[in-house]
DNA sequence: CTACAATCCCCCATTTGGGGGGTATCTGAT
DNA sequence: ATCAGATACCCCCCAAATGGGGGATTGTAG
C-alpha cells in the first residue's frame, strides 16, 4: 500500500453528489474511497468493518440520522478518525455543533473537488481547513462573545497582573515578566484584592474569572 | 480607482519581513499598500489619517503593545477594517484571544506569499481563512468543549475540596469544613494538582473554572 | 491642590507546595 | 477468590510564597 495513502469513506446520500465525489477520488491519488454510504447507520456499520479509515466525509441533511447525531458514533467507534463535514449547510448553529461535536473540517458543497482534495490533505498531515464563508462564521461567533463587557473595577497594570497570576506565576516572576520589583507586584496586589473585596488569590482568580 | 483594488497595512516589527511583504504586494494586483508601520502605536496614527483601508494585516510580537492589545483599538479607529493576524504565535491562548478581539483571519507567518495574497482576497470578499494549524487548535477548542460534561477528572472528594479552596479557604478551614485533617486536605490537593497537570492554586482554579 | 496609579521598601506570621512516609476500604479484572 | 489500583485518610520536614501591617516617592489627570 501506498504509504501516502489517505483512506477516506463518502457519507452522502445525494446519489449523483456521491458518486460524483467517489469517482473523483477514485481517480485521484492518494486518495482512496474505502466505503460509501447513504446514511450516518449504514455509515457506521461499514465502519466496524473497515479499521483503516482515516477520513470520513460526512453531509449534515440526511435521512434517517443526521450528520450532527452521526459524528460522536463515529468517533466513539474510532476516535482518530476525522471527520470531515461536507455539506450545504451554512448556518452557525449546525457549524457549531459540528465542530462541538469533534468534527475536524467543514467544507461548502460549493467547494471545487480540487480544493476538497486539498481540504483532506491538510486534514490528514494534522491541519484542519474552513470553507471561507465558515470561517466567517466563527470569527464572528467568537468577537460576539466579547462584546460582553465586563466591569472595569481593575486597571490596566492590574488586569496584567492578575493575568499572569491565574497562570500561576509567583510574586517574583510576575515581576521579572513586567520588570518591576516584587514589592510593587505584591503592592499591586493587595490593591486588587480590596479592590475585588477579597482577600486571597483563589477568591480574587474566582471573582475575575466569573464576569 | 479600480474597484477590485484591495487596500492594505502592515503592521510588523521585522523590517525583512515587513519590506519583503511590502514589495510583494506593491507588485501584485490587485493589492496596494497604503502603509507600514512597526508598532501599534504607529499603526494606528497612520490609521487616522488613512480611511480609505480595507485591511490591515497584524503581527502579535510587536515590542511595545503588543498585535492582541492592538485589535480592538484598530477597530475602534474603523470598525469596518478586517485585522488579519500574521504571526508565528499559534498557541491557542493568542488565537482565541485575537479572534474575540476582532480578527477575521488569523495566519501563520510560514505561510507562502501567494497564499497569504489569496486569503486576503477571501477576507475581502467577506470570507475568513485560517491556516490549517491555526485552524485545528480552533476545533480543538471546541471539541473540547463539549467534554465539558465528561470532564470528570477529579472525584468528588476533590471537587468538594476545589470548590472550598475557591472559596478563598485555608487548607485548614476545608479540613475543618469536612471534618477531616489538614494534612489530609493537603494530600487530596497534591491529586488535583497532579490531575489537573498543574502545580498551585492559581493555575487549578484557572484550569477548574475554564470548563 | 488632590486623588490616584504606579513604583518601591521592611517586618513577620501564616500558608503553600514538594518531598517523603504510611493505613484502610472498595472495586473491577483476572 | 484474589489482587492491582483507586480513593480517602493521616503524618513529618522544610523551603518558598503569600498576606497584612506599616511606610515612601513619583507622575499625572481632574
């Protein structure tokens, strides 16, 4: 066997899509089409009789199962396999759970068969690729997130300070990090703990982690 | 103007790399780079007198305030410019941290000058790209968590001890709390501490609070 | 001028973390 | 039935870190 060789599984159950990509692949080193499937069941059946997959590309609308429910059964069938989500469905919530789910890329149908391919080369040598418009997506569910604000009860020395205590650095080496003395730190702190009203580390790293 | 022309900055403190970019980019169309700079600081005062921006591409290592600090004050100027980070950070801490802030792209600094000219074509079409590593520490996050359930690293002994020790509780006053030793409690930490992968109360609060 | 952030210093008791050592149950796998 | 492993429990030593109490000087913004 070809060492390069990248074992893939098709779970689609758009006959004429599935076919087309198995074709392709068929026809395209390194790849090779272990098994196809037109739903996460069957899918899965076929997967405990083939141990040497190392991709599957799976769509998110099928009968029966979806894609969503299907992707923790294949992992928990085998877990170093990656899941490829291949599909047209672009909406936050299911790339989110995909990708919450263990899913490892998650790729446009619109993609051109050549940049899938490309897609699962990355995949296999450890990388993981987004279509751009799910990109998107993401960045933007994560500066949503942020817009939360949080109180400003620290100032900017501080906030740097309390940072690099959660990480569990000592008086002295939050020192060294920010070049001042380990009294000012300790000055610092205990600013911060009145600020915070509390009076240890642990309480002060629950009360900034909370907000 | 041509309509297609794609605007940008570079931000970034190595001048090989930054001038290299430069006259990569002066040569390719349909970009045109409207400044350089090696700071935030400087980033941004040319900033002001810049609106016609589409992108600014942004190293995290800058000496002074540093590319994640930047983001939002980036933003803040002109809410409409795309900060793409390029940089050869790629732990997880800097890529979540930059995309809260507002990154739409985040790409590794090995990656080839052709490749980084088409991200930023696919930024300016509204899309994201990620590289394939950055890419994977992001659905690594997310897979992670889910487990968030099954993060059932510690027994409930510990669990029990961990929520007293947040609350700002001595060792002693938890061995009080649970009618046991103090040196008991202390054993029972060490475990934490050794399960947890971390070695003092800063860090396993951190740790016991991000899931 | 005043308040406040940021910097620095000393003393000293308490807490912590890391290194040992141990016993008693309970559970799951052989 | 037994036995390894996990869990909970207890103890000692000692260096390092922490926290609380004093104090001080700058610079800056209101």
């Amino acid at each position: 066997m070809n060492p390069i060789n990248i074992r893939i599984a098709l779970v689609e159950d758009d006959e004429r899509f599935r076919t087309n990509l198995k074709k392709y692949f068929d026809l395209t080193d390194p790849f090779e089409v272990i098994f196809t499937a037109d739903s996460v069941e069957s899918g899965l059946i076929q997967l405990e009789a083939h141990d040497d997959l190392d991709i599957v590309l799976l769509d998110i609308g099928l009968p029966g199962m979806s894609g969503l429910e299907g992707i923790p059964l294949f992992k928990k069938v085998k877990p170093e396999l990656d899941v490829v989500i291949l599909t047209s469905y672009e909406e936050e919530q299911k790339i989110l759970k995909a990708l919450c789910s263990g899913a490892t890329s998650y790729i446009s149908k619109r993609t051109r068969l050549e940049e899938i391919a490309s897609a699962l080369h990355i995949v296999h040598s450890g990388g993981s690729f987004m279509s751009p418009s799910i990109a998107r997506e993401i960045v933007t569910y994560f500066a949503k997130g942020q817009n939360k604000e949080k109180k400003k009860i620290l100032t900017s020395r501080q906030t740097e300070i309390m940072e690099l205590m959660i990480e569990g650095n000592t008086y002295s080496s939050i020192a060294q990090a920010l070049l001042i003395s380990a009294e000012t730190v300790k000055s610092h702190i205990k600013q911060i703990y009145t600020n915070l009203h509390v009076n240890n580390k642990a309480q002060a790293i629950a009360k900034y982690m909370a907000n």
